[in-house]
C-alpha cells in the first residue's frame, strides 16, 4: 500500500514476542543524514518502546545506502544479533544512478537475509523529493524507520 493512504508509524500489535533479549543492529547510511537521522529515532524509539534494551541495539553507519548491504552482512554475521534494520534514503535524480542504486541495494540486503537466516529489514525511502522523504521520515506519513523496526520485531516473532 502506498504510504500516502496508510501512516507508516500505524502497526498491529499481532505477532509481538517479547523482545527483551533480543539483540539488533541497526545500520544507518549517512547520506541523506537529515532523513536517516530521522528514520534511525523512529526506528530506535520503537525498538524501546516494544520492549528491547538500549545495550541490545547496536547502531553502526556506513557512507550511502549502497554500503547498507555490505554494513548488514557484517552485522549479521555476529551469532547473538537477531535482527538488522537497514536505514537509507536515496532520492531520485536527473540519472539513472538511482535505478541502480536502489535495485542493488534491495537485492544485497534480501540475500544477506537469506544467507544468515535472519530478518535483515529494508528500511530505505525512494521517493522522487527531499520533501516526500521528510514526509515519510517523521512528517504527515508517519516514520518509515518505526515500520522497519516493527516490521524486524514481528519477523523475530514468526
């Protein structure tokens, strides 16, 4: 569903287990700080506000959001974390450069899941705007970076 018809920070709590040992990664892009910066509070809060320990969530950066893949596989790599959450913005330009930005980044992170067996979330916006990412990063759509962390919390629940 399109985030301008739901709220991205609205959730079920069906499929909540107790998260309180849990243990997350959260790897950040530092491009686009403004948004990521923004979508890791969200992500982060939830994770607190469901249950998980500030010790258990682990924050690492990388430089844009096509390092997101290499960053989670190192994260996931680690035996007690359970979850990683990818946090990025890569907003549309005049190239192509976003095409393949995006295309590799969503492949490299669902096969870092695949390989460790573990919910390796994309929480990356692709929007066409600097000002539909803010919307989608705290703004009139909710907070992408709580549908990542909570969507990471049910999969630890499958």
């Amino acid at each position: 569903m399109a985030s301008n018809q739901k709220n991205l920070s609205d959730y079920s709590q069906k499929n909540i287990k107790d998260i309180s040992q849990s243990k997350f990664a959260i790897v950040v892009s530092e491009w686009n700080e403004e948004v990521t910066e923004a979508l890791y509070q969200g992500a982060y809060e939830t994770l607190l506000g469901n249950g998980a320990t500030k010790e258990n969530i682990i924050r690492k950066n990388v430089p844009g959001s096509f390092e997101l893949s290499i960053g989670a596989q190192w994260m996931a790599e680690i035996e007690d974390i359970d979850a990683v959450i990818c946090i990025g913005c890569v907003i549309q330009g005049e190239t192509k450069h976003f095409d393949f930005i995006c295309d590799a980044v969503a492949h490299g992170i669902t096969n870092v899941s695949l390989k460790y067996n573990k919910p390796v979330i994309f929480g990356v916006l692709t929007p066409n705007t600097q000002k539909q990412a803010l919307d989608r990063a705290g703004g009139k759509y909710g907070n992408k970076g709580d549908e990542a962390a909570i969507t990471a919390v049910k999969m630890l629940g499958f």
